[in-house]
C-alpha cells in the first residue's frame, strides 16, 4: 500500500507533494519505496528533473533515476535503444552471459 500511496502523493501536482517524493527518494526505510518515489516524481517532472532526484537518491541507488519507462513513446527511440545506453551508463547491473 506504501507503494499506491507514493503513487498518489504523485497525482497532487503540487510543490509539497513533489517535496514529499524526493524526502520519500532519500529518506524512506524500503528500497522498493524510494524507488517508486524516484521513479513517479521523474515520470511526472519529466527529464529536466533527473538532477534533482539524482542529488535526492542515495549514492548507491543513483541507478533508479536512470532507469526509462517502457511506454515512453515520446523519446524517439527504441527500446532496445534506451536499454542500451541504460546498460552502458550502468555496466555493474547486467548479469553476466551464461555460458
């Protein structure tokens, strides 16, 4: 329920409720919470605001503001595309090929 509740702190479309995000982004105590906080606070905000969740995210989950939406048809690219610059930006969160 945490998770629709981030969900919903996103349809305010106000100044507290983005606050609220990045507050969530940093200082909430489940990983999977502060991933949604980022993920819905840059899906709303759009690109522009990938700084700002960047200095919210803790260091070791700067990853998530990076992550893309699948159902982004407005970039221009593919998803294969934007999977690749994911994973070249990113090169520690691809598992190995399996022989």
């Amino acid at each position: 329920y945490q998770i629709k509740a981030v969900h919903g702190i996103g349809y305010l479309f106000t100044p507290a409720a983005d606050a609220k995000l990045l507050e969530l982004a940093d200082q909430h105590e489940a990983q999977v919470v502060r991933a949604q906080a980022i993920r819905t606070y840059t899906f709303r905000q759009g690109n522009g605001a990938r700084d700002i969740a960047r200095a919210a995210a803790r260091p070791e989950e700067q990853w998530f503001v990076d992550r893309f939406e699948n159902r982004d048809l407005d970039s221009g690219k593919t998803f294969d595309e934007r999977l690749e610059e994911f994973t070249t930006k990113h090169p520690d969160l691809v598992q190995p090929a399996q022989p």
